[in-house]
C-alpha cells in the first residue's frame, strides 16, 4: 500500500473522528 495524501486525510478523519482534534488543539498540537 502506496502512502498517498489521500492516506494522511483518512487518518487525519479517523484521529478527528476519536476527538483527537478537541484534545490535541488543547496541548498544542494541530496538524
């Protein structure tokens, strides 16, 4: 399996998905 931009999105999906972003904005970490 190729690693493409589309990959890095569904895993960027899935991470917001699991409240990832709520949490990760909070420690300063933002993609």
């Amino acid at each position: 399996m190729e690693f493409t931009l589309e990959h890095l999105y569904y895993l960027i999906y899935a991470c917001a998905l699991m409240g990832c972003f709520g949490h990760g904005y909070t420690a300063g970490y933002h993609v």
